[in-house]
DNA sequence: AAAATGCACAACCGCATGGGT
DNA sequence: CACCCATGCGGTTGTGCATTT
C-alpha cells in the first residue's frame, strides 16, 4: 500500500540508498525543492514526494547538527516539552539543526527513561504516584480545593529578581501548580515573584491577564486595552505591522527571541480602540533563538501611564518567549489547547 | 559462535490543515 | 461551499547494529 500521493506510481520504499541521496541532494542543492509531488520523476527517483520530502528534511538537508545531544539540548527538551507536549516540530525549532524526528526519537528512547528512572512521568512531568512524594506534592495531596482558593492564580511566570537574575544557572522556564492546572478557569497572573499575590487585583472581572510592575495601579489588561469597545483583542484593528495582526497569528514569531543585546520589548497602544502592539526595540532581529541558553523568562515589567495608554516591557537581557508563555496559558490542566490565540484564553465568565 | 534481545534511528502511515479551483 | 491536492505533523513500525545469553 502506497502513499496517498503515490498510489498510481511504483516507488520504491525502505531505507535510501548512497545514490538515491546523491541524486536528491544534487537535485534540490541545483533547483530547490519546489513542488515535492514532482521531485521524484525531475530527480529520477522511484520514490514518493513525501519520502523524498522526509529524506531531505530528516537526513539530507545541509543544516542538520549530526551527533547525539549535549545537555543543554536535553534540557531544552525538558523544559520545552514540559509545556507543550508532544509538539515535536515545535520543540525542535527550538534546537537549531535537529529535526522533530531527530527530538521525538531521542525522548523516546532516551529522556523517557530517565524521567521514568527519576520518578517522574514523562507526559506530565510530575511526581508519578508510585514515587516518595515531596513536601510541595504533600501539600497538594491535602486539599487542593480549599488548599487554593478561587482567588489564586493557577501558575505564574516568574523570574528571579533583575539584581540576581544569573543567566549562566539554569532553572524551570515556568512553575506550575500542576494541581492547580485542574481547577476552575481562573484568571492568569504573570508576575514578578517579589512581588506579594495579595497586592494583585486579578479578581477583577474581565481581567485575563496582566503584566504588572510594581505599581498596583499600573495593570495592563489584554482583554479591555485590545478596544475599548470589546472584551477581547481585536483583530481587524490590529495595524499590519503589529505581531497581534491576524495575518502573522497572535504573536509575530520573530519577535519571540530576543537577539543578543536586544533586551527590550515594548508594548504600545496608539490610540483609544486600537490594539496594543509588541515591538522588539533595539538590534536587528533574528529567528534562531541564539539566546535561548537558560530557557527563562526574564524580568518583564511593564510601565503605563495613567490611562494606561502605554505600555513598555522591558525583558532584562534574556529571551521572552511569547509561544511558551501563549501555549502555558491555557486552561484548565490543558497545557497546550491547539489553537494560537490568546482569545482562546477567553472563558465564559 | 549462534541465537535472542535491546536499542537507536530511519522511514512509513494516517490524519489535519490550508490553499487553489 | 465542496472538493482536490500538497504539505506538515505525530504516532507507529521497520531495520540494522550492539549487546547479552
């Protein structure tokens, strides 16, 4: 049985051959890969288009980093699927030169077992059951109803202070409350951890989530700042420069690393009704998360004016990564809801 | 030494998605 | 709006090598 796309040609299957690779490379390295449905029969191969697609993305592609996977890529790994599961591809375009099979195999026959060996479950990256609990996992287990009150924010995005933040030391990218992951939609806290819980109005109706600074009166409100008019961010007043533009989906990604130097990101509103957008200020972007090195949110103050019609964060000299943080707000226990909106976040409350 | 087993990795399969008609 | 097609993705299987029995 052939592919779908092939099923009215012979072609061979199983593993490729020295010269069907050469004749591959030679082919795209000449003309690029173009339509991969036409490729076989340009290069002369027997073989399907999405094989040959796969050869090259897989195998053959010149940018691969060949070799098994320092710790850091481990890490990475760990942290990044610890928020977005079995995303593959979206994990390994967070690993310059590894592909998502390249990633998928080596948790599976590699991190898989090392959790497992730890105690932890690989799908949840909590303690499994069967494992000596510790103190905070205790504390779940009591009453995570009355433990957690309706008030408490499921998880937060913390960092360490700005004067003791230690970029060479690694630490979880975001800590979340698993437990907390499975109780009603409540809103979403991103704050400094300096910063008491009590001090934050995130009761407030309507207020999903909030960046805030010090200054308690300072709050920036996704769900009111998008219009003035609407409870959710919109769209079609987003200009088409703006990462919120629906053309580029929520986030524009190039603004999601911050380049080398680059340490400040800021959120503006032009205008009453229209929406905020985030600028990456400073050097030349890029798209290769060069300074993805510790995996952390970074300081992310935000700073408005009394109307709140100016927003600036600034990301002390780390990545912010606007995916992680969209793909960890999701509700209720879901990690990763499917969708890229942060619209998404929007429950009927 | 040969068979059995385990493992890592390459490749395949089915499905989802998006664009074009 | 429905259909077709190409592409991308994640789960699964196949293959070959290394290790163990």
């Amino acid at each position: 049985m052939g592919h779908h796309c092939c099923s009215k040609q012979k072609v061979k299957r199983g593993l490729w051959s020295p010269e069907e690779d050469e004749k591959l490379v030679k082919y795209i390295t000449t003309h690029g890969h173009g339509c991969w449905s036409s490729i076989p029969k340009l290069a002369g191969l027997q073989r399907c288009g999405k094989s040959c697609r796969l050869r090259w993305i897989n195998y053959l592609r010149p940018d691969l980093k060949r070799g098994s996977f320092t710790e850091e890529e481990e890490r990475i790994i760990i942290d990044v699927h610890r928020i977005l599961g079995n995303r593959w591809a979206q994990i390994a375009k967070h690993l310059p030169g590894r592909t998502d099979n390249e990633v998928k195999n080596f948790w599976n026959s590699c991190i898989k077992k090392k959790l497992v060996a730890q105690g932890l479950d690989p799908k949840t990256h909590n303690l499994m059951p069967t494992s000596k609990p510790n103190s905070y996992n205790n504390n779940l287990s009591n009453n995570t109803s009355s433990q957690f009150p309706s008030s408490t924010t499921p998880f937060t995005i913390s960092s360490p202070g700005k004067n003791n933040f230690d970029p060479t030391k690694s630490s979880p990218l975001l800590d979340i409350n698993p437990a907390l992951l499975t109780l009603p939609p409540q809103n979403i806290l991103i704050n400094e951890p300096s910063m008491p819980i009590s001090n934050y109005p995130y009761q407030e109706n309507g207020v999903l989530m909030s960046f805030k600074d010090q200054n308690p009166n300072s709050t920036f409100d996704f769900t009111n700042a998008a219009s003035c008019s609407s409870s959710s961010l919109d769209h079609a007043n987003v200009p088409s420069s703006s990462p919120f533009n629906q053309t580029n989906g929520f986030i524009d990604e190039s603004v999601m690393w911050a380049p080398n130097g680059m340490d400040t990101m800021e959120l503006s509103q032009p205008s009453e009704g229209v929406a905020p957008t985030l600028h990456a200020v400073g050097q030349e972007q890029q798209t290769q998360p060069q300074n993805y090195v510790n995996g952390r949110v970074a300081d992310f103050n935000v700073a408005t004016n009394e109307k709140g019609m100016e927003i600036d964060g600034n990301c002390a000299g780390n990545a912010f990564d606007f995916e992680y943080m969209e793909s960890a707000l999701m509700p209720c226990g879901m990690l990763y809801g499917g969708g890229n909106s942060i619209e998404q976040l929007q429950w009927d409350c």
